[in-house]
C-alpha cells in the first residue's frame, strides 16, 4: 500500500513538472519582419491571433500578394525566430506530505504547504517558419526546456489550394490541432495558469492507477487536446477564414517522436464566425477526438516492446468553443467531454480482469476566458476553469475526488508594438484546486487525502526576436 | 459645498473638452452601403493595423516605410490610384472600401478581408480625416461603365491598334512585358521609380481582376503614377476593345480556358471573358 | 447641490456657444473664398520691372533624343534642345518667373474669363513655363500626330493625368490654389514644362532678353521672388510708393 502511494505522489510529480515545463507559445516576429507588419495586425496581443491573423496562418503563412514566395525576399531575410522568458515566480503547494521531522522519516509524516520563489527563466523555443514556395510552407520549431535539453514542438510541411481551392490545404508533420481556443497561444505563462486544465486532463483514479502499474502497462497514454501531435490534417477555410474546418489523423503517440503505436487517433473541428454589428466577429465551433491506447506491450524476455503496444482501448473527447467579442472586452469559451474507457480508466491491461465494479470514467470541463484589451499594447486577462468529474470509476468513490477548480488573473504591457521584435511585461497570478488529490498521510484510513491548492505568482519579459 | 461647487466646475470644464474633442473625433464618416462607418472607432483600428506603415499622421512615413516597396499611400495629399470618379477627383467612400478590402497586388498591403464590414468601414472614415480634401470637396459621381461588348476577334483587333494609337505600348511595351522605352524612366508622384504593369506575367491588376475593373483602370487613371486617364481619348466602346486585347497579353491567366469563352464569344454568346482563377 | 446644477448649466452653455462660434467661423471662412472684396484698383498704382541674369559662363543646352516615339522624331529636321535653361546675350535668363510672393494681404483677385492654353507641339510644351491664376480655365491642347499624356505633379493641388491623342478637342481644367507645377508627359520622358499658378496678376515669365514687367502694383511692402527651374529661388524686398517705377536685377548663380 504505502509503495503504490509513494509512486502516485512521485507520479504527480513528475505530472507536475511535465505541466510546468510550459507549451511554447506562437509569435513571430520573423512574419513581421517579412511582411512590415506590427504584431497588433496579427495578434489580438501576442500570442493570441485576431482575425486577420487566423486569416494568415490559414492561407499557409501568405498574405496573397503575389509577394509570399521567398524569391521575394531579400537574400539576407532569415526566417527565424526565438522566444524566451527571464522571470521572476513564486509557486506554492498546500497539504504536502512532509517528515515531522526533516531527514527521519521514522517519525511520522504531517501536512505542510511548500512555497518556493526566485529568479528563474523559461524553456526556449527557436522557430523557423515561413513558405517554402507558393502555396507550400513549413514550420519547425524546436524547443528547449530551462536546462537546455532541446525537443521539436513542432515541424511540419504545409500545402495550401490544393486543386485551387482554399477548402482543401494539407499539413504534414508534428503541429497544434487546429481549434478555436489555442493553448500555444494563451496569454498565461506561469505552472499554474500557462495551460488549459481540461485540454490535460486525467481522471485522478486513472493517474493513480497508472503510477502503481508494472512498466509493461502502458505508462502515459495520456491524450492532451493542446498537445502537439504527429500526423496529417485536412483543412480549409472561407476567404475571410469565417468558416474553418480540420480534420487530422494521428498517430497515437501524443506526438512522441520515433514511437509509432501501430494505431490512428482521428480529429476534427469546424468553427464558424459571424460579424455582429459593431461589436465584431463571433465565432463558435465544435471538436471531437476519438482515439485509441494500447494497454500493454508485447514483451520480449520480459521487457516491453515499445512499438508493439496491444490491447487498444478507446477514449474521446468532444467540445464546444466560442471567441466572444464586445468591443474591448472578449470572451474565450471552451466545454469538453471527456470519457475513458474503463480498461484505461484503471490502467488495466486488456488481457487482466477489471477491478470490480470499475466504470469507465467521465468528466465535464470548461472555462471562460477574459481578456480586456484596452489597447493592442495593454491587455488584462482572466480565467475561471472548472472539470468536475460526472462519473468516477468506483461508485463508492468520493463525488468530487480530481474535480478542479482553477482562477488566473494578470495583465500583458507591451511598451512598444513594432514590426521587427516583441517585447511583453507579464505578470500573473494562479490558483489551482484539486478536490481530494493530496497525497493521504501514512496514518490515514481513506485512500484519499484533502484538496491540494497550488498557487503562482509570476512576474516576467517575455520577449521574441 | 465647496466640495460640491469644485466637482461641479470640473465637470464644466469636462464637458468642454469633450464638446471640443467629439467635433474632431466625429468630423469624418464613411457610407458604404447601409453602413456607416466612424472615425473615432476607425481611429483604434488603424493603430492597431494601419499605422506602421502608413504612419501615426497618415502621410505614408510609418515606420516600416523605408523598407517597402512601392511606398505606402500618403492619405495627405488625398491622392489615390483606384477610384471610379475621374481623374483628379476624391474616391468615393466605396473606392476606399474596395481597396481596403482587396489589397494592392505586388505590394505590401494585403486584404484586410478577415475584419468585418463595419471594420472596414470605419478605417475607411479615419483614413479620409487625414486629407482636408475630404472636408473641403466632395467626390464627383462615379464614371459611367456601359455594359460590356463581345470579346470577339474584330473587337481585339481594335483594341490592338488602339494599344499602339494612343502609345500604351511606351511604357507597356509592345508585347505588354513592361519594357516599353518610357518604361525605366517612370517615378510615381513622390519621385519613386514604378515599372509599369507586365500583363505578361501578373493574373491580377492593381485595382481589381474582373473586366470592369480593368475598364475603370483605363477611364479613371491610376492617380499619383504614370498611369493617365483614358476617359478623353477613347469612347467607351474602345476602352472595351482595349480591354479585351490586354486580356490576350497575359499569359499566365489560363489561356485554355480563355480561348474556350473567346470561341463561345465568336458564336455570339456573351459570357464575360477572363474569369480570372484566384 | 443647487450650486453644481447651475455650474453644470454653465458648463453645457458654454460648450454650446463654442461649437456655435466655431460653425460661425467656417462659414465666414468660406464666405471670404468665394466673393471678392478687393478689386483691382489701378489708381496710384506702381510698376516693377527689371531683368533676370545668369552669372558665369552661358551654359549649353543639352540635345534631346526623341527616337523612343517615330512619330516625334519626324517632326522635326534640326536638333531639338532641352528648354531647362535658355539664355540670351549679356546672360540674360529666359524663362524665369518673378512675382509677388508676399506682401498683398487680404486682397483677393478674381480670375480672367478667358482661358490660357498649354499646347503640345512637336513632343515638347508650347510655352515652356505658362503663368496662370488660381480659377482660371487652363486648355490643353496637342498638335502632335502622336498620343500624349498631360500630367502635372502638384503639391498643394488635386494631381491628375490625362491621354490625349491626336486630333482630340482642348482638355479643360483649372487649378484651385497657387503653386508652380511640373508638368510631365510620361509616355515622351523628355517632355518637361511648368504650370505657375498665382492668386494675383502680379507675376511675369520673362523672355529670351531676361526682361520682365510687374504692372500696376499697389504701393506697398512686397517680397518678391524669382523661381527659375534649374537654378531655384532669389529673393527681394521692395516698397514700392505710390506712381512709383522701380527696376530690380535677380542674378542667379550656377
């Protein structure tokens, strides 16, 4: 018993430091630099795209003059960028299992918060993108955690009008699933606030079950909405880019390179805009992803062979979305569905008895996202999030166990807004509650600890050249 | 009460200010349309989008200006290129409309499509308070456009010895490659070196790809570069005929699909020629 | 309370009797551009005149090539000569303009009824440098067989640019505001003339023996200004006294 704690709580930490090893998120100023551009014409505040820059990044990175092509550019035009964030942050944990007494651990455990703070900077993302051709573009971006060690977020060849069409363009590679809400390009940066809970998450009965399963279970097969995935997406869009459409086939891997699963993840989304008056463009819009996960490996000698996962079982997600303007104040909306199956629910192979009377879990999430812009170089931005679980794997378990409740709030000052480079004072602050997912103390009878609230305070220049 | 009587003064003194600001804010409007479009909310969109190349004054001197190629607009001087009134003449609130919209081929200014009528609208009011033309003339009513004539052989017959009567071919060139002997001598109205149009090798023109757009280019003139009106010298059933002969110099525009509404033409079928493919 | 309702009141008042003023203002702006108060008065008047020199050695034309348009070239049989600087005996600068530049006041000058032509004959303008007034009809004639195109470069007025081809009736247009333009045909890039245009009649284009004449000037303080294409501005002030004939020199200097 007290091993599979041990692992959950090590399981939730290295959650932790996966989810605070921030999405890189998409700016760039080498577009500006090509196209004499201020970043206020393709972005709302950078990152986050209006609508001539949705527009843009539809059409492939082209503007349609005739000028897109890279025989255009002057030979010295390098197409690169990079983004990273010198900052300042405090985190803090509340209800942290820690020894009484430090280094005798003999002598019983309490609850204690645990707040750390100083100067630190963040991963580092070095982004290439532009057009190959016309009509033909790519994108590659590698990115670097705070240590240094470096991975592709992103890499891929993009063709657009196709048959002479806009509704048909192909993208090939490891890219953002196209959705109306983009985690790569939110306005929070902190570990707390810098993603979208229900874009991430994981039943808390899941996540324990898995931390406690023999490494021949599959370990992660986490499906995350804002995470990067390898595969190929068909899509279009209107000539205002009103109407938008996705649909891509994955490989179900979540975007790990060199690991084909041997099985497909399918996507798509389609949103639609409507100019409203004065008060601009409305757009809602609906996805879904249904996908499959092995549950096991086939072994050899004992040891899993990584490619050969088997035992799939299946998981979906579906969701509405909705960009809401009113004049200077706009609304972000996301609602997910979320269901697992029960094999992947409890992290049981598909070739072992279920644990009995486990349910496939299933979940509800949302957020409203604020953001005042009171002008493109000032920005106030706001987040409510909820995911309250709608059924638990085991009836008898707690109605609120791994139910979150997450608030952000901070503001963006851009002091100049140019075409060549961006420059951004951020600061925030995020608070995260999680129903029931602190770690029971060794004494505890209940297999379920208190809520663990995780707060940060972040202050950065988050800056792109 | 002295409290009250200090509040009192200062809102005096606000509502002045605002009285004073409002004259200028909403000086300018546009109608496009049923739209009507403010220059006080074209104001914020055109930091937003406009301003760096076109600059904070309107005069085309932002500051990305020394790196484009041709120049940004001056909206000063009031001058511009695509209008369907005469030469010399203000563009109608729907000429500005239409070039926001559309963008200028082969430049830097793209289609500002993506932001809604009302947007677009709108930067069209602010752009016009940056010219006394605006509030000191009015635009005249557009050039009448007659419909269209058939594209047959005799018509670009005509339109080619017109071509060569009323000296396109100077700066066109003969072949319309842009290399005629006036060609390299060409500055725009700010002393800018501009190559005339190669029909040869663009599919779109500055002010439009469709027939008509082509026929007011020739009528109203490009204004603030070499470009003249033709609204003098040719009747319209000519400016048709010129039309249709152009049509015949551009060879990218797919000339498989041309032929077949030229032959359709011939047998008498009035289709407009050179749908152009985006 | 009672107080801050009558500041109000006032504070509504007074931005009212503001805009009121300002709408006022305008349109007396506009009543002074249409009507004309002033007329030329003749009585009294004075006279300036004198000539425009080129100081140094007589420059030499340069020699135009007209073999982009046949249809130029065939017009004429000797060499054509670029007009940017004429010059007649003793330095004499032809085809400088001298005029008030300052000094009128408020005085305003209706236009003359009859038109000014500007001709184009034999690829080059007919004159050179054409004084007008602001109002004035200006007709733009082509004598050529060849098709021009008549554009002038203004700063302070609308731009335009017409074709002309051959055998085509005058084009009529007129320009609101005072400014010397440059006029170009762009299809015949060595076509090159100006267009001045003034508020007043006090202006004089001068001829091959560099002479010009100012009539009827009223006395006054005046700044007066020679503009010559190439060689640009000189600048003099004169008062001139009632009945009074003055001469002026400008010297420009290569």
């Amino acid at each position: 018993m007290l091993l599979r704690l041990r692992a959950a709580v090590i399981f939730i930490l290295v959650l932790g430091v996966v989810l605070s090893v921030r999405q890189p998120a998409h700016a760039i100023p080498a577009f500006a630099r090509k196209y004499d551009l201020p970043c206020s014409a393709c972005h709302e505040a950078w990152p986050k795209l209006n609508d001539f820059g949705i527009a843009f990044r539809d059409r492939g990175y082209q503007l349609g003059n005739e000028k897109d092509s890279p025989i255009w550019q002057n030979p010295s035009y390098w197409p690169i960028t990079f983004r990273i964030t010198p900052e300042w942050h405090r985190e803090s944990s509340s209800n942290q299992v820690v020894d009484t007494v430090p280094g005798n651990p003999a002598l019983g455990q309490i609850y204690q918060d645990v707040t750390t703070h100083g100067f630190d900077f963040s991963g580092l993302d070095i982004w290439a993108a532009g057009t190959l051709y016309k009509d033909i573009s790519f994108s590659v971006l590698p990115s670097a955690d705070s240590s240094g060690s470096f991975h592709f977020e992103n890499v891929f060849v993009r063709f657009d009008n196709l048959f002479r069409t806009r509704w048909l363009n192909l993208k090939l590679g490891k890219f953002e699933l196209d959705n109306l809400v983009s985690e790569k390009r939110m306005l929070f940066l902190s570990s707390n606030g810098g993603f979208y809970q229900v874009y991430h998450y994981t039943p808390f009965r899941e996540v324990q079950f898995r931390a406690s399963n023999p490494p021949i279970v599959q370990f992660n097969p986490v499906f995350g909405i804002g995470d990067n995935q390898l595969g190929v997406e068909l899509s279009g869009h209107s000539e205002n880019s009103y109407a938008r459409y996705s649909v891509a086939l994955l490989s179900s891997n979540e975007g790990s390179p060199g690991l084909p699963n041997r099985t497909y993840d399918w996507w798509a989304s389609f949103n639609q805009g409507f100019a409203v008056g004065k008060l601009g463009v409305q757009r809602v819009g609906a996805f879904a992803f249904f996908g499959q996960r092995p549950t096991f490996f086939n072994t050899s000698f004992g040891s899993p062979v990584l490619s050969e996962g088997l035992g799939n079982k299946s998981l979906y997600r579906a969701g509405l979305t909705g960009l809401f303007y009113i004049k200077k104040v706009d609304f972000s909306t996301v609602f997910v569905h979320g269901w697992d199956n029960v094999f992947l629910g409890t992290g049981t192979a598909a070739n072992a008895p279920l644990p009995v009377g486990a349910r496939g879990p299933t979940w509800n999430g949302g957020f409203v996202e604020t953001h005042f812009t009171y002008s493109p170089q000032l920005v106030f931005v706001q987040r409510n999030e909820i995911v309250r679980m709608s059924r638990q794997v085991f009836r008898t378990d707690p109605r609120d166990l791994g139910d979150i409740d997450a608030f952000s709030f901070g503001l963006r000052y851009y002091p100049f807004m140019f075409s060549r480079a961006g420059l951004a004072l951020h600061t925030e602050y995020s608070l995260v509650r999680s129903y029931k997912s602190a770690s029971p103390l060794p004494t505890s009878t209940s297999p379920f600890g208190p809520d663990l609230r995780s707060s940060s305070v972040f202050i950065g220049l988050d800056f792109a050249f | 009460m002295k409290h009250n009587r200090m509040r009192a003064h200062f809102t005096g003194i606000l509502v002045l200010l605002f009285a004073g600001v409002g004259q200028v804010i909403f000086a300018q409007e546009s109608h496009i349309g049923g739209l009507t479009g403010e220059g006080s909310r074209g104001k914020q969109l055109y930091r937003r989008y406009c301003v760096g190349c076109h600059g904070p004054l309107g005069d085309g001197r932002g500051e990305n200006a020394p790196w484009i190629d041709p120049k940004p607009r001056d909206f000063v001087t009031g001058t511009f290129k695509c209008r369907s009134t005469p030469t010399g003449a203000l563009p109608t609130d729907e000429d500005l409309y239409k070039s926001v919209t559309r963008g200028f081929v082969n430049s830097n200014m793209p289609s500002w499509l993506p932001l809604t009528k009302q947007q677009r609208a709108d930067l069209v009011a602010y752009v016009k308070t940056f010219s006394s033309s605006f509030r000191e003339e009015k635009p005249p009513s557009p050039l009448s456009m007659p419909s269209e004539s058939a594209a047959n052989q005799q018509s670009i017959q005509s339109g080619n010895e017109l071509y060569q009567k009323m000296n396109c071919w100077s700066c066109h060139g003969k072949e319309g490659r842009g290399d005629g002997p006036s060609a390299q001598t060409l500055v725009d109205n700010r002393g800018y070196p501009i190559p005339p149009y190669d029909f040869s090798v663009g599919t779109r023109f500055k002010c439009g790809e469709s027939n008509q757009d082509l026929y007011r280019i020739l009528m109203t003139g490009l204004d603030g570069t070499p470009m003249p009106s033709f609204a003098n010298g040719l009747t319209p059933a000519q400016a048709w005929d010129v039309v249709h002969y152009i049509r015949t110099l551009q060879m990218n525009v797919k000339r498989k699909k041309q032929t077949a509404e030229n032959e359709k033409k011939d047998r008498g079928e009035s289709k407009p020629v050179g749908a152009q493919p985006e | 309370m009672r107080t801050r309702i009558n500041y109000l009141k006032i504070g509504v008042t007074a931005a009212l009797v503001l805009l009121t003023a300002h709408g006022a203002g305008t349109r007396t702006l506009r009543a002074i551009g249409t009507s004309s108060e002033a007329r030329e008065d003749t009585s009294g008047a004075a006279t300036l005149s004198g000539i425009v020199k080129l100081e140094g050695s007589q420059p030499v034309a340069t020699r135009i090539n007209m073999a982009a348009d046949p249809a130029c070239l065939k017009m004429h049989s000797a060499p054509v000569m670029s007009e940017e600087v004429a010059t007649g005996t003793n330095g004499a600068l032809k085809d400088a303009i001298v005029y008030i530049s300052d000094g009128l006041g408020n005085r305003t000058f209706d236009p003359p009824t009859e038109p000014v032509v500007f001709e184009q004959k034999g690829c080059t303008y007919n004159p050179h440098i054409l004084g007008m007034r602001a109002r004035q009809t200006l007709k733009v004639a082509n004598s050529d067989p060849t098709t021009h195109n008549i554009h002038p470069a203004p700063q302070n007025n609308r731009e335009w640019n017409l074709s002309q081809p051959p055998g085509s009736s005058p084009i009529e247009e007129s320009f609101a505001r005072e400014e010397i333009i440059p006029v170009k045909c762009n299809v015949h890039p060595w076509m090159k003339g100006y267009i001045a245009v003034f508020k007043h009649p006090y202006f004089a284009i001068t001829t091959k023996d560099g002479t010009f004449d100012l009539k009827n000037v009223p006395p006054g303080k005046y700044t007066i200004e020679a503009w010559h294409e190439k060689y640009g501005v000189l600048t003099q002030k004169v008062t001139l006294e009632t009945n009074q004939t003055r001469t002026l020199e400008f010297v420009f200097k290569r």
